[in-house]
C-alpha cells in the first residue's frame, strides 16, 4: 500500500527546496550587485532594489507560507536567507564573497565570525547590514530595526544575534536562526524538542483514554472547564476580545496523593486538544546558584512560546513553594526568582499545569493567579474497584480465591499502586508459566506497596 504521508511529505520538502533555490537565486544575484556596486566594477544595475524578490503570493510551500503569515518585506527576507544559508549551502556565501569581492579586503565590511569548526562563512549582523544598505549610513540606520526587541524575528525567536564580549559592536553578533525554523523550512515541519540541559522537558505521550481515567464526580467537573478552555480560550481572548481583560493562557494547580492521576490527566488534555504536553524536569530547572533556575525555566518557556504546547510541573513544590521571611540576601533573592516566576507564568499564552502532592505547599501568590484548583483524591471503594476490574489483561484469570469487592474495600490505594500490584502479580503468573492470578500475588503486591508508603497491612 502507498504511504500517503510519505508522499504529502515528499512533495512539501519538494516545494520547499524549490521555493529556497528561487530565493537563494535572487539573493546571489543582490549580494554580487551589491559587492559589485560598492567597489566601483562593472554592474547591470545601479540599485539592488532593481532586483524584484520571488513571488510568492501563489506559492504553497511552507517558506511561502511562512513569509506570508509573518508579511516579511524584502529585507526581512534577505536577512532570513542569509542566516539560513549555512545551514542549507554552507559553501555559498564563502564563494559569493571571495569570487565577487575580486581581490579587494572586505573583511570589515562583509563581518564574518570566525567558526571553530564550521568551515563556512558564518554571517553577522554586519553582514546583513552591508548587503542591506551598503555605504549608505541612512539606510543602514533604518535596516536597524530587523534587531529591534519589537521586530517578529525578536518577537518570536526567529532570528537573533549572538552575544559579543567586552565593548565589540553588538552587530559583530552573529545571526542565529532558531533550530526550528531550520526544521521547518528543510523538512516542511518543526521536531519535537529533543529533553537535554537546553531544553529540561520531556514529551508526555499516553496510549490510555478518557474512560481509563478514573475520578471522582466533582473532579471531573472541575477538569471540565480546563477543557472547555482549550476548546474555546483562543476565540474567547480574540473573538470576544476579552484579551484587554483576562491575561493569556490558563493556569491550573493540580494536587493530591501520588498516583492519583495527574500526569495521566496532563496526558489526556493534550490528546483531547491535539496539543503536544510536556513534563519540565525541575531537578535540571532548579539551582542554588543565584540566577540559574531563571535561565533554565526561560529556555522552557522561549521554546514553547507560541505553540500551544501544555507544560506540566510535576511536584512543583520545588519552584512555586512558599516564599520565606527574608534574613540573608539568599532569602531575598529566592523571593525575587519567585516574583520572576510569576510574571514569566503569567504571561505565558498556553495551558500551564502546576502539580503538588498538597495544596498548602504552594505559594498563595501562585494560587491567586490561578483559574483551577483541582484535587485528586485517593479513590473511594466504588472508584477502586473499578480500576481493580479494568487494570488487568484480558488474557489472565483471576482465580476462585480473588475477591476484588474485598480488595477494594479493605486497601485504600491510589491507582497508580494498583497498577503496580497489577504488574507484579502477572509477573509473578508468567513466572509460573501460567494466566491465573491467585490472592497470595495480589496481597504479596499490596504488600510491596504498602511498604512503599511506610505502612503495614
């Protein structure tokens, strides 16, 4: 059978490449004009402008698109296709420079950054100025702006310059293009973040659905506007224009016992709203040295800014805890981070989940700031049992001995225990090489967890 995914993704990364070859095209022929034009050689034109960009208003390829959705003029475009040449033609810009320049230094004007171990030439701001504007010192103070913080390249991570050390001009930066964009613009998609110190999340994927989950009735009413909130947030803020009044996104406090289902219910929101979730590792967030903890929870909220993406804090003690009296300059400055914390949260424009085993542990600056606080208690018997009948395999058996309505009455355990005694118990039949699951495996399993709680049966 044909692969119709294979072959939609085929033609996009078709189009792509055919729509990057045009406008690497245009952009050779600007850069020799504009090299040609400032060293005095033999030109076809007397201004760049001369040279018309690529139309694009009829073209389906995701950079078309891309360039359409941002309403990207012709500067924008060039500085685009010369950040993204290294990473598509890293021998091109080398070779347009060298050839054209014909033996005249450049060195200054052109503003290379030195690579230790990229052989290409690696542009800068410089780079992008002089190709703009050339001599002309009113153009290239207007071109000035594509660095501003309110230009969308800023706005939206797209493009940035490298910070530079000691007094250098900051346009010695070099230009950086966000990795996803080079995604997007080479596979027609943007990559699911790879979990590392860069970037200390983690993708949560479930296989379960809405009816594994078991919860309490005044639970799941309360989790019913989180998702009425993904449903109709976005034309709530737009189409109503209530964005003047409620602050973007939505933040909810999730609290309760372990294995209660929290994450789980994180999981499931994500698959209901087709959003990607992501669990944010705080032991790679949180740090004693004074400003670290900032930097690495901005690289979480940088990355997942305008994706919709839910972030899930799992024991968010950590981070939102309660602030301190102040008694050392380390005590005001804990409360400073926390401050930054709740500005950073507030703004950000997605879901954001924060998760506690007690709901006292959280700061009550936090909890005002918050829609929903929702509470996963450990289930009742009713609630129990029923994940006690739905948590075994249909290819064992539970043998005479098993009463479950007993099981359930008499251990009070959350549901993630219950599927651990679940696994050990079948582990401990396919031991004996057989599917019956007998009462000494399940109390043996409830032992083990029970144990686990500091408790004794």
């Amino acid at each position: 059978m044909v692969n119709a995914k294979k072959i939609t993704d085929s033609k996009l990364s078709f189009n792509n490449a055919q729509s990057l070859l045009n406008e690497i095209d245009w952009f050779t022929k600007l850069a020799n004009a504009r090299i040609q034009l400032y060293t005095n050689q033999p030109c076809d034109i007397t201004d760049i402008n001369e040279l018309p960009a690529p139309d694009l208003s009829e073209d389906s390829s995701v950079y078309a698109e891309f360039i359409r959705f941002y309403q990207l003029g012709r500067h924008e475009r060039l500085v685009l296709i010369l950040t993204l040449l290294p990473h598509i033609a890293p021998q091109l810009l080398g070779s347009i420079f060298k050839n054209t320049a014909n033996e005249i230094n450049l060195t200054a004007e052109l503003g290379e950054v030195k690579a230790n171990s990229f052989s290409g030439f690696l542009p800068s701001g410089e780079t992008a100025l002089f190709l703009l504007a050339g001599n002309n010192l009113s153009l290239r103070f207007s071109c000035h702006k594509i660095f501003d913080a309110d230009h969308v390249f800023k706005q939206h991570t797209i493009i940035s310059l490298a910070s530079v050390t000691g007094h250098e001009p900051f346009l010695c930066g070099q230009l950086l293009l966000n990795d996803e964009y080079v995604d997007l613009f080479t596979a027609g998609k943007v990559r699911s973040p790879l979990f590392s110190m860069d970037f200390p999340a983690k993708k949560v994927v479930t296989n379960m659905c809405w009816d594994d989950l078991v919860l309490d009735t005044y639970t799941n009413q309360q989790l019913n506007e989180i998702k009425i909130w993904l449903k109709h947030g976005h034309h709530l803020h737009n189409g109503w224009g209530m964005n003047k009044r409620l602050k973007p996104g939505y933040k909810a406090l999730f609290y309760g016992p372990p294995g209660t289902g929290k994450t789980l219910t994180a999981g499931l929101l994500g698959k209901l709203a087709n959003l990607e979730v992501y669990r944010v590792d705080l032991s790679m967030v949180v740090s004693k040295y004074i400003g670290e903890t900032e930097k690495n929870l901005e690289k979480v909220f940088a990355k997942a800014e305008y994706k919709n993406w839910i972030l899930f804090f799992d024991e968010a003690d950590a981070l939102f805890g309660k602030r301190t009296s102040i008694s050392d300059a380390h005590d005001k400055y804990a409360n400073q981070e926390i401050a930054y914390l709740l500005q950073r949260l507030e703004d950000y424009n997605g879901l954001v989940i924060l998760s506690s085993n007690m709901r006292g542990n959280v700061d009550e600056a936090f909890g005002r700031r918050l829609q929903s606080i929702v509470h996963f208690p450990v289930p009742r018997m009713s609630e129990r049992l029923q994940l006690w009948k739905t948590s075994f395999s249909n290819k064992t058996e539970l043998a005479n001995d098993v009463n479950l309505e007993w099981v359930a009455e008499k251990f009070e355990l959350a549901g993630g225990s219950i599927i651990n005694v679940v696994q050990y118990a079948s582990l401990m039949a396919l031991d004996r090489g057989e599917n019956i699951i007998y009462k000494n495996d399940l109390w043996e399993g409830i032992r083990k967890e029970y144990i686990k709680e500091g408790k004794t049966i």
